[in-house]
C-alpha cells in the first residue's frame, strides 16, 4: 500500500543496480532535453524577442489610430488595409472581435510587431504556419517578425474572448516585390463589391 | 546522548524522516512548485519596463506630418 510507511530497513538497503540504471537514463535523457532546451532558443528561427512593454490600452489605442493612417493602402471588409515600410514598426491591435489593421509585408524583410489588446485576453494565431502568442491588455508583446513565404495568411483568436470570438479573424499578405504590393494597393483601393 | 540512549532511540536521518512521511511530501511537492512559480510570475510582471516615450513621441510625430 503506497500510503504506508516502506518496510523497516529500506532506508539501509542498497538500491538495485537496475533502478540505477533506469534513473541513470532519466537523468541523461533530462540532460539531453536540457542542452536541447537551451540550443534552440539560440539557433530555432521561431524563437519570440521576449521583449515587452507596459503601456495603458487607450495609450496604444492612441499608437495604433496615429500609426495605421500613415501607411493605409485601403480597406478590405471596413478594416484598414496598412503596407508598413520594411523594418519599421507595426501596431496590431486586438478588439473584441477584430485584428487591426490588415497587414500587406514584404518577404523577407523585418518588421517589429507590437501586440497588444485594449479590452481582454486575446490570442493571437496566426495560420497555416500555426504561430501563436498571448495578447494582454496594459502589455505590448514585440515580435521581430521576417515572413519567409508569399501568401495570404489568417489571424485568428485562440483564447474565448466572448459571444463574436468565433469571428474574430484578421489577415495578413505576404508580397514577393514591390510590384506585387503595387497590385494589391490597386486592389484595394477600388471600390470594393 | 549515552549509548543506552542511542540503542532505545536511534537517531533517524533527517532525509529519511522526509521520505517516510508521504503527506509531507505531497504537501511539499505542491507547495514548493506553486510559491516558486508565483514568485517568478510576480517577478517577471514587476520587470515589465514602460513603453518608450522616444518611440511614442516618434509615432504621434510622424501622425502629425513631422519626420
């Protein structure tokens, strides 16, 4: 019975040469986990900055409406359609039940995210490459991001932020070149249907 | 502690005492976890550093039509 106290004289009894070698393993193998643990947060590519701010959520409300005017290219559905120059900061803001603004980026140039909610917890996802961070209210979580691949990619909301969290989804496109964002900043700016 | 004393009451390692108890373990098996982990949350909430004001200057400016 594992509640009772072990038979008298365990505690002088040697261990079993097997149980040291299975404990042998396991410290090995923790070991192992441990080196791997710390090379990949210096040589994984996926690795966050771990770089975060306080800030008052209508000061990055503030941010965010200064910001996104600057570099509009648009609107898609009613949300602003934002092409930041490579390396300058991007100000996504999360809101029951929007991402703010559209993204248009360039492949492999940076940009410094800033994340941030204004209302509750928020969780951003962004699919199919299955990226995923916690967004707070009152914390900016930076981000320095390089897509790698062209496309069209989805945000969504991973954590239950009430009755519209289902609909809470944003984009991001990823452009080639120059020439390609020229398209889409044509797209964008026609009326849409 | 005479040798008379020693033969009636051994004296029991203080390692071994811990590892008898099943209840202290369990107590210390949670409680060790949680105090360590919530202080290492309050530690990391305390060190979160304000926004910079340089960059917040910057992108009001930048708002405004200044470079």
């Amino acid at each position: 019975m594992s509640l009772q106290p072990p038979a008298e004289g365990w505690y002088e009894t040697p261990v079993a040469r097997d149980e040291r070698s299975w404990v042998a393993v396991a410290t090995v193998v923790c070991l192992c986990l441990y080196v791997w643990m710390i090379g990949w947060h210096i040589y994984g590519r996926q690795n966050p900055s771990s770089i975060s701010y306080r800030i008052e959520p209508a000061e990055y409300m503030q941010l965010h409406t200064a910001w996104v005017p600057r570099y509009q290219i648009g609107e898609e559905n009613g949300v602003p359609v934002v092409a930041p120059p490579p390396g300058s900061d991007v100000f996504l803001l999360g809101q029951m039940w929007r991402w703010a603004p559209v993204l248009v980026l360039q492949k492999g140039q940076e940009y410094t995210f800033h994340l941030a909610s204004v209302d509750l917890l928020h969780g951003f996802s962004l699919q199919p490459v299955n990226m995923n961070f916690m967004v707070y209210p009152g914390y900016d979580y930076v981000l320095r991001f390089r897509p790698t691949e062209t496309g069209e990619f989805t945000v969504m909301c991973n954590e239950f932020c009430g009755i519209g969290h289902h609909m809470m989804t944003g984009k991001i496109y990823v452009v080639e070149n120059a020439a390609e964002l020229e398209q889409l900043r044509q797209r964008f700016q026609a009326p849409q249907q | 502690m005479s040798a008379t004393q020693e033969q009636e009451f051994p004296k029991i390692p203080l390692f071994r005492l811990l590892l008898d108890d099943v209840l202290l373990l369990l107590f210390l098996g949670v409680a060790i976890y949680a105090v360590s982990y919530l202080l290492w949350g309050v530690m990391e909430i305390a060190s979160v550093a304000p926004f910079p004001e340089e960059l917040k200057a910057q992108i009001v400016q930048q708002a405004g039509g200044g470079q």
